[in-house]
C-alpha cells in the first residue's frame, strides 16, 4: 500500500470575473441577440477593439502549475497571502469545485473544516443542526450520538441547545459549527481558518482540539493566517503566490520564508478578489495609515503615534456601527483589540459610507513587523472583515535611558521601567 495520501500534478483553476450573469433567454430573446451580433463587432471594429478581448481579460488563474504530495500521517501547513489561492486549493481537494487544468487524487476519506456553521438551518433547534450539520460533514447517525454530549460541551452552548439556531449570536453558530466539524474522524482533515473562531478561552480549546488530530496519526492540511499555529501544529509546509507554489519545506522553514518575502503596505484598496468574511450588508473599501501630519507610512519608531483611516460604505443603513482594529504580530498572535463599542461609545448611524479614523497615541512594541485586520460590525453579527489587511513596521528608537537600541526578535512589548540595587 503507498504512503502516499495526497497527490496533486500540475493543478490549475481558473475564474472568468466581472462577466455577467446569464439570464433564462425565450425564443424571441435569442432570435434578437443573433440578428444584432453582426452590429455589435462592427461598433467594437470601429473603436478599435478585438472581438472577443474584453472576455479574455476577464480570466484569472486562482492556481496555476501546483504539484506536491502528502504522506499519510503528515501535517501539510499552506500559507501565503490574501488571494494566494490557499481555500481555491483546499475547495479542489475537498471535491467541492472543479480543477481547469492537472489533477488531484486524494486516497482516504476527507473531513473539511473550511466554512464552520455552512449548513445550518435557522428554524431548527442546535440540537438538530447538530445532527444535520453532522450528516452533511459525513458523520453517520450512531456516530453522532455516540458524541452528542461531547459535541455540545465542546460548544459552550448547552443551556441554548433546544433554542432555534436563528437567535444564536454569530459566535455561537461558529462555535457549534466548529464543535461538530472538530469531532469528525476521517483518514484526512482539511482544515481552512477555523480557529479563528470565538473568544481567545475557544480559540484555545480549538488549538488544542486540532493538536490533538494532528498528533494522532491523521493526514492534515491547514491553512491559516495564525503561523504560531502552522508551526505547532504541522510538520511540513508550502508557500502560496499568485495561486503557484514557490517555496517548500518543514513549517519552521515555510513560515520564515513567508515572513522575509512579505511586502509592507501603508495603503490598500479593496476590491472583489480581497478575502473577507461577514454578510456584506457594509463594505471596506480601503485603507491606510498615516503619522500626525496625516502623510501616508508604513513604519513608526518604537512608542510612536499611527493614525489608521478606514474607507467603507453600506448597503443598507447602519445603526450604531462597531468599527474594529485588531493588532497582531507576524506570527498572527492577537495583540490589541481598539473597537468603538468600547473605545468611544454609540457610532452615529451610517446611511451610505464614509471615512472613520482611530488614531493610537502610543504603541509600546518592540522592533518588528505587525499587522492590521480591520473590521465593521453590530452588536450581534460581522458587516466585513479583512484579515491582516494592513502592515505596521516598528523600528528601533533608543526609548531607554541608556540610548541603547533594543534587541529586535526578543519580545514584542516594552514598558519604561527602573532598576534598584543593593550589592553586599
């Protein structure tokens, strides 16, 4: 029997964006789009465009020329940034959509944990999502009694699991979610930022849920954004860019490459191939950041001040926005959280957009680089969220008495402090 659990030769998918839905044509439809195509090219002929050009422009490769493989009992950690084509690959190799180009063989049966909650029904109760969710993830029903009660205690939502799932916070959905999705047992788990789910006490318990499967002989895959957690939990890992893989090696490997390939950005503009989650009812559409005299950085000395300038708009009016900046360092630990629930207090209603700014008086961090998820919300469910959508580079300043230089790499918070002695 091959070791071999996962081989994937010369895959590629493409997407054709910004084309239009077809629409349901009658007859008469038909007979008038045939009579018209010959003015049509004409018109474009006239102006000087290719027939046709307008929809090549529209095909990108989400991955293009990927090949590796996996060996049973591996824990393969895929990193890369927003639109690499990290969830494209994970989305093939769960069968959920289909390569272009190349193949992939998976050999055992695959558990996908890539969108936690997908499934749910609102009317039903958790406990009958649980056995929904469970069937749909390929549990069978035995299975999903045998675990019921582990499931449910996993979750933290035992006194709400008879309640309809549609007066479930967002976080409980995803904790429930997550809950069964986690107590699966297949010869494969395919894992997509689900730990990224809950407060930081679930988020705990997750990682140490998924340590748990990756220590236990199973073939992992794990896509994540946290690369603390790439590193603790797999053994091996690949680097994703513009949908190709460019670097592999063991996780330790893989994350330090992925760390000195990446780019700071002082600004961003978001569009539709920027990976988000939440409901859409509002949009980022840019942001950046700026020092005191409002000009566009990338970096400040240790201490300094940043003003971070978000951009958005609503479709539909907001009542009382929760407008969030979470600080993290380049291994994705969760540094500082700013909201305006807390921070400020009720946000004016937002009818069509606009422009909100946080400015931070002082980040006592040590040299390094740092990242920036931004997000809007309301009390009960997230608007839009884009993980590490902006970079902060931190430098050296002599902030010590001494006018020494801290070392970089050491620790991620500085304090002023004082020192006393008393030698014998």
């Amino acid at each position: 029997m091959s070791d071999i659990a996962i081989r994937v030769e010369n895959l590629g998918k493409q997407y054709r964006i910004g084309a239009r839905q077809e629409k349901y044509q009658t007859l008469r439809d038909a007979m008038v789009e045939t009579v018209a195509a010959p003015f049509k090219r004409a018109r474009q002929l006239m102006r000087g465009e290719a027939y046709g050009a307008a929809n090549l422009s529209q095909i990108i490769w989400a991955l293009k020329d990927v090949s590796f493989e996996v060996k049973h009992g591996d824990t393969l950690g895929i990193v890369g940034h927003n639109g690499a084509g990290k969830s494209t690959l994970l989305k093939i190799l769960s069968r959920i959509t289909k390569p272009s180009e190349g193949y992939a063989r998976v050999y055992g049966r695959v558990g996908s944990l890539l969108e936690v909650g997908t499934g749910f029904h609102l009317e039903l109760t958790g406990r009958e999502n649980i056995y929904l969710n469970g069937t749909i993830l390929g549990m069978h029903r035995p299975e999903i009694e045998r675990k019921f009660d582990e499931i449910v205690a996993f979750s933290g939502v035992e006194q709400f699991i008879d309640t309809p799932v549609k007066f479930y916070s967002s976080g409980m959905r995803l904790r429930l979610g997550f809950a069964v999705a986690a107590h699966l047992e297949p010869e494969i788990l395919v894992i997509d930022e689900v730990l990224a789910v809950g407060d930081a006490e679930f988020q705990k318990k997750s990682l140490n849920k998924m340590s748990d499967v990756a220590h236990a002989g199973r073939t992992v895959l794990f896509v994540s954004h946290n690369l603390a957690a790439v590193q603790t939990l797999c053994n091996k890992g690949i680097l994703l860019k513009g949908g190709q893989v460019v670097y592999r090696g063991t996780a330790s490997e893989v994350v330090d490459e992925y760390l000195a390939t990446k780019q700071q950005a002082s600004s961003m503009t978001f569009d539709a191939n920027t990976k988000r989650r939440g409901n859409g009812q509002a949009r980022i559409l840019g942001a950046r950041l700026l020092n005191r005299e409002g000009q566009e950085i990338n970096s400040i000395s240790m201490g300094g001040s940043v003003t971070v300038e978000i951009e958005f708009e609503t479709y539909a009016p907001l009542r009382n926005p929760n407008f969030g900046v979470r600080l993290g360092s380049a291994m994705n630990q969760h540094l500082a959280l700013w909201r305006t629930l807390e921070t400020h207090g009720e946000m004016p209603d937002s009818q069509r957009g606009g422009v909100v700014r946080l400015t931070i008086d002082a980040l006592n961090l040590m040299p390094g680089m740092y990242a920036l998820t931004l997000g809007i919300s309301d009390a009960f469910q997230d608007y839009d969220v884009v993980d590490e959508a902006l970079e902060l580079e931190i430098d050296a300043a002599p902030v010590y008495a001494t006018g020494k230089l801290p070392p970089a790499g050491r620790a991620i918070l500085y304090t002023p402090c004082s020192w006393e002695y008393d030698y014998q």
